[in-house]
C-alpha cells in the first residue's frame, strides 16, 4: 500500500517541481535580460 502511496506522491510532485524549475529559470532570464538592455 505504502508504495503505491509512494509512486502517486512522485507523479504529483514530479510536474509541479517541473513547472517551478521552468518558472525560475524563466523569470531570472528575463530579469537577466533586462539588466542587461538598462
């Protein structure tokens, strides 16, 4: 049970800790971007 419990966790978790990653990665470019046009 517990590792069925385990597995969904990880398909939860998984997409979300994606979409942060992209997120981050995303506005630091931007911010990068628009020191660099200043």
């Amino acid at each position: 049970m517990s590792e069925i419990v385990k597995s969904a966790v990880m398909l939860a978790v998984w997409p979300v800790l994606i979409y942060a990653t992209y997120r981050f990665c995303f506005w630091s470019l931007k911010s990068y971007l628009k020191r660099e046009q200043s």
